[in-house]
C-alpha cells in the first residue's frame, strides 16, 4: 500500500526564505513521485507518528543538509493528481533558512535547487507549489 496512491497520503512542505528574503526551490527529478520537471517548495512524506513540522526539518536535512525552522502555518491544501492518479493532503509552512548548506542529496529525486526573488520564480511550478504561492501572496504577504 502506497501512501497518495492506495490512500489518502499527508505531505508537508515549505516555503524557506533567508536572511535577503530570497525563497529556496527544487526542481523535481525524473524520479520524483509526481510532476517531474517542476520547481517546487520542497518537502515530502510525513511519518506515521511524526510531528509535520519535525518531518519539514527532516526533508530537508536528509534531501539538502539545510537547517529550517517553520515560522508559521501557511495552511493545508488539497492536492489532487488524477493524471497520475495520486491524492495529498498537503501542509505547507512559512519558514526560515538556519544553516547548514543546499546540496542535492538525493540526485533521481531532485535535478536542480536555488535561491529566487520571489517576483523571479522559474518555471514551471508544482501544483501544490503554485497553490502555496498564490495563497502567500493574497493572504500573508499584506499582512
């Protein structure tokens, strides 16, 4: 049984910002579990009894050896893929980069990663990736 596939799976991810207010991205590997190619706000899995900000930091310490902390809840989305014929529930975090460098760790997962101005993104962005944005920008960005 695969979690987002045989059931309903709970993912985390995150939008990390540094200290110039840039917004760390991944693009996605051809062997990412769904929409290879696209840049995202990184995250992944969580693990049955894991806290989801405790699974943030783990993502990326284990996929890019960087420290974050989650600064707040950017909030929980719906995640639907029937092309791929997945179903997430994702929760998405506002966070900070505290150290630690942005390597790629896990190369079939993750082709390229780097530092954006958030008007300056690159294209295309995940789904989920998209959602969070638009949702920073109308919501938490005047606030």
């Amino acid at each position: 049984m695969k979690a987002g596939r045989d059931y309903v799976g709970v993912g985390v991810g995150a939008m990390v910002f540094d200290n110039r207010g840039r917004i760390f991205l991944a693009r996605r590997g051809p062997g990412a579990r769904n929409e290879a190619g696209t840049w995202e706000f990184p995250g992944g899995e969580v693990k049955f009894g894991e806290l989801m900000a405790d699974a943030i930091r783990r993502e990326f310490a284990e996929e890019y050896g960087m420290f974050i902390e989650p600064v707040r809840l950017l909030g929980v989305f719906d995640h639907l893929l029937p092309e791929e014929g997945q179903h997430w529930v994702s929760v998405a975090f506002v966070s900070r980069y505290d150290g630690g460098g942005s390597e790629i760790r896990e190369p079939s997962k993750c082709s390229e990663i780097g530092w954006f101005d958030l008007n300056e993104l690159p294209q295309p962005l995940s789904q989920i990736s998209g959602a969070n944005l638009e949702f920073y920008r109308t919501q938490l960005s005047a606030g």
